[in-house]
C-alpha cells in the first residue's frame, strides 16, 4: 500500500531542510530547498564527522516515489484511500468498520502494509483490494507543468517507484502531466508485494531495470524508505511538507538534523529539480 507523510515545523522550530545558518545535513552539506548550493557536486566528500556525502554530478537514474512525492501532499490523497482501505476490509471480512479500521492499522505495524496483513491472515487476492482502495477522486491533484519540465531536463533514467498500484501511479501521474516522461512503473505488483523498505524488494527493482544504485537518486516522503538507498549507494533526497497524516512526520520535525541516510531535504521538489538543472547547466 502506498505510504504517505511530510512534515512541519511546531512554534519558533525551524523546519528541518530548510537552509539554517550552522546546521548542516548530515555529512557536512547543507540543505537548500532550491536545490542550488552544492547539491550537483560529484562524488563523495568526506565531513569532520567521517561521513561521506553524494552529489548528483554521475546520477544517471532518477527514482522518484509516488505518494506524497511527485504531488503536493496536501491533495490529501491518502484520506481517501485510509477510508477505502477500511471499507474494504468491512465489506471482505463482514465486520463492522471500526473493527475493520482496528484490523487495517494493526496490520500496518505487524506486517508493514494493511495489504502485507490482509494477505497474510486472511489470504485476500490482492488485486481486489489494491483496485479498490486506489479507486479515489484525483480532482485535488493539480497539473503541474513546471514540475514537469524540470524533470524532463534531468539527464539520464527516470522511474517511478511506489508501493501502490501500476494503474493508480499512471492516472496521478497523468493528472500531473508527468507520465510520458518516465520510462517504467515499478509497483508492489512488480515487486511481488514486498513492499519498500524491505531491501528485497529494493533489489528486485534494481535487478528488473538494470540500474547500478551508485549512479542512481531516490527522491521519498518516507524517511525509513530512504535507508537502504543510502546502504546501496544511492544519493537520498527526502520529499516533506507542512502537511500532516502520519505520525512519522512529528519524528521529522524534532529532528535537530537528519539522520546519516537522508543526504538531502526539501520541501519543494520542482524548486529543489529546477536548481540542479540550473547548476548543472552552469558548470556547477
């Protein structure tokens, strides 16, 4: 199922990614939401921490999340599919919805995904559920054509990367105006339902797509989703926003800085493409 959060600031706390004088992303480099200052430099630098940072300067494959990542989040997508989830399970086990709602979230943290659970316990046919929960009103997705330029300049590879279905990924992708400009959909159908972060299924999408993770960027709303990107080589931008539905987005915001596997935060992913392109273009 597809995951969804982002993150805002409590009263008089600085937004974690955004640029703040003296507080550098872990690995020594700072954050800039435009994605200008340094963040096309190649290779790997060393920090007065010992840890080591990743530019973009050799990324040939761009892998971006769906979810909460490509659009705004707050469309809002995920309220909608939450409500389908637990009316599905209502309707399929014959419970009432608040058991159902009970079923959907306790799944969630045994197995990762209600549909992991769903299939564990209950043998569900997954297709079922993924048609149905993704059935949603995309009207609160807006066209976004500046998005999709600055992804349209990126050099090399680019792929979409979601725990959710191939049909709902194409029609939000479509709504955006992005579609075309990806040259594959890897979904949890493809992924033989082992749903990002397990590192299987990680490896799965790699393998299918030929992909060397030393040369590719994973662009994620989800900051545990990012972690075995970075173990492979990947460089990590984290997606977030002011938008809460998700506990985890509460985590992000009392963060003093990110964790060693977020290489790079932003609140504005067109800003944040836009300024690579920009320095890419200028030599930097």
């Amino acid at each position: 199922m597809s995951q969804i959060e982002s993150t805002d600031a409590l009263p008089g706390k600085p937004v974690p990614g955004k640029p703040v004088p003296g507080k550098p992303v872990p690995g020594g480099r700072r954050d800039n939401s435009s994605g200008g200052d340094n963040s096309s430099g190649g290779g790997s630098d060393s920090s007065s921490d010992g840890s080591r940072t990743r530019g973009f300067a050799n990324t040939a494959v761009w892998i971006f999340d769906l979810d909460n990542t490509l659009y705004p989040a707050d469309c809002n997508l995920f309220a909608q599919v939450d409500q389908r989830m637990g009316a599905f399970i209502a309707q399929y086990l014959n419970v009432p919805f608040d058991h159902a709602r009970h079923l959907q979230k306790l799944y969630y943290r045994q197995y990762g995904t209600t549909l992991a659970g769903l299939m564990k316990v209950h043998n569900i046919a997954p297709r079922l559920f993924l048609d149905y929960v993704h059935d949603i009103d995309l009207a609160p997705v807006p066209a976004m054509p500046h998005l999709a330029a600055a992804i349209a300049a990126l050099p090399g590879r680019k792929l979409i990367y979601t725990n959710g279905s191939r049909h709902h990924a194409e029609r939000v992708a479509e709504k955006l105006g992005v579609l075309q400009l990806f040259e594959a959909i890897t979904d949890i159908v493809a992924s033989d339902y082992v749903s990002k972060p397990e590192p299987r299924a990680y490896d799965m999408m790699l393998q299918t797509h030929a992909i060397s993770p030393q040369r590719a960027a994973m662009f994620e709303d989800m900051p545990q989703n990012l972690q075995v990107p970075h173990d492979l080589g990947m460089t990590t931008v984290l997606v977030h926003s002011s938008f809460y539905d998700h506990p985890i987005q509460r985590d992000i915001n009392s963060w003093d800085r990110p964790p060693q596997h977020i290489h790079y935060m932003t609140s504005d992913l067109t800003a944040f493409l836009a300024g690579l392109n920009a320095a890419d273009s200028n030599g930097g």
